[in-house]
C-alpha cells in the first residue's frame, strides 16, 4: 500500500464516522423538533376546545335557570350566552 492510500485511509475512516454521526444526530433533532410541534398544536387544540367547554357550562347554567324560570327570566342573559357559545363553536 502506498503512503497516499494510507493518509487517506486514515483521514477518511474517521472522517465517515463523523459525517454518519452527525446525520443520526440532524435526524434525532428533527425527530424532537416534529414532536414539539406536534405537542404545541395539541396544546392550542386543547385551550380552544377548554374555551367552547367553558362556554357550553354556562350556557347550560342558564338554560337550566330559564326552565327552572319558566321563561319569565334570564331570556335576554341565555341569548347572549348562546351567541358566545357560538363564536366559541365557530374558533374550534
């Protein structure tokens, strides 16, 4: 073998290690930055549906204080309430 082939062989070998080392390492990265996104749009999914939940209770609250009324009170509160539920509807 000549000195050449030697140098390079030397200087190549681990030079390939490196390179595929530091391919596994950008994949893993990814991998974790895919994930965290994925955990994030889970999170604002969350918050919006905790919203229109929010919304839905109180809705409910009031459509109980309207039966319970029977129709002579809260009208005007259950409207808006329904409207509100709505817009919480609609951002989900």
């Amino acid at each position: 073998m000549s000195v050449k082939l030697r140098l390079g062989l030397i200087g190549g070998i681990p030079l390939v290690f490196l390179v595929l080392f530091a391919s596994l390492s950008v994949v893993s990265s990814l991998e974790r930055l895919r994930a965290a996104d994925a955990a994030q749009e889970a999170v604002r999914t969350a918050a919006v549906a905790s919203a229109l939940i929010a919304e839905i209770q109180r809705e409910r609250g009031l459509s109980a204080a309207y039966l319970s009324a029977r129709g002579e009170s809260f009208a005007d509160r259950l409207a808006a309430q329904r409207t509100a539920t709505d817009g919480a509807r609609a951002a989900f």
